[in-house]
C-alpha cells in the first residue's frame, strides 16, 4: 500500500494523505463495499427514474420509491433460498429500530429459525390473545345476551 501527501499539505506543513488508488480499492473491497447509512444520507435521497437501494451492510437495505418513499427491506437466506422482509417506513421506523430488528433477525437465523415465519407465529398469538381478552368476551356475551332477552322493536 502506498499512502502519498499532497503538495497542499506539504506547504502548509499539514499531513493529509491522499490514497492511492490501491489503497482505496483494499479499503473499499474489505469494508464490505458500502458505507454505514446515517440520518443525513437517508434524509438527503431522493426519488429516480427507477426504484433503488442504500446498503447499511450485512442485508439491511432501504428502498427508495421513484415518488420519494423510503422503506427497509431485510434479505436474507434461508434453506438456500433468498428471501426478503420489510421492516417499515422511514421516518417511522428509524434508522436505529430498523438495525435492532435487522440484529434480532440475525440472532433467528443464527438458531435455525425462519423470520418470516416467526414473524407469522407472533401475529397469529397476538390476534388469539386479542380474541381471548376479558373485553372481547363480554362483549361476545353482551351480545348474545342482548339478542335472547329483547325484541326488535317495530315501526
């Protein structure tokens, strides 16, 4: 690697490097070939012609609509199958949530469990715990209830 100052620097008196290009390519190829996404980069893309995605690295994406709208997307592989799951709306799910997420998908994967059907299985118990709640089973008896001890009433 050769790491070079610039004749700027040199008068000043200042040491700034100025990379050769091999030493860009070495840091660019082993750093995974993106840059961490921050608030200022997402908040300064905008729409194009096509749909495109900003890489925060190891599968954590944001699509960027041509209308301007921003989504994440997670892809991931499972039974050597590529596979992919949104997260959510910037702003409404930050960039923070949406890395946390990214990480608990991870830690799935890493136990040999599917997110999206775990995913599935979490919605699934959520709605029988809704349906099993004190109030959605008075008011299933408040019904029946109501339709046993009163007439309609007629004009």
């Amino acid at each position: 690697m050769r790491v070079t100052l610039s004749k700027a620097g040199k008068k000043a008196g200042k040491k700034f490097p100025v990379f050769s290009l091999p030493v860009f390519y070495f840091v660019f190829r082993y750093s995974g070939g993106y840059m961490k996404l921050t608030d200022s980069i997402i908040k300064a893309a905008k729409g194009k012609d096509k749909r495109y995605n900003l890489p925060d690295g190891k599968g954590l994406i944001l699509w960027i609509q041509p209308d301007g709208q921003k989504s994440w997307r997670v892809r991931y592989y499972f039974n050597e199958k590529e596979k992919m799951l949104s997260l959510g709306f910037y702003p409404g799910v930050s960039l923070a949530a949406a890395r946390r997420e990214h990480a608990r998908f991870k830690e799935l994967l890493a136990k040999g469990i599917d997110p999206s059907e775990n995913r599935k299985e979490e919605k699934q118990q959520a709605a029988i715990a809704a349906a099993n709640s004190f109030e959605s089973v008075a008011r299933q008896w408040w019904n029946v209830w109501v339709e046993s001890n009163f007439e309609p009433v007629s004009k």
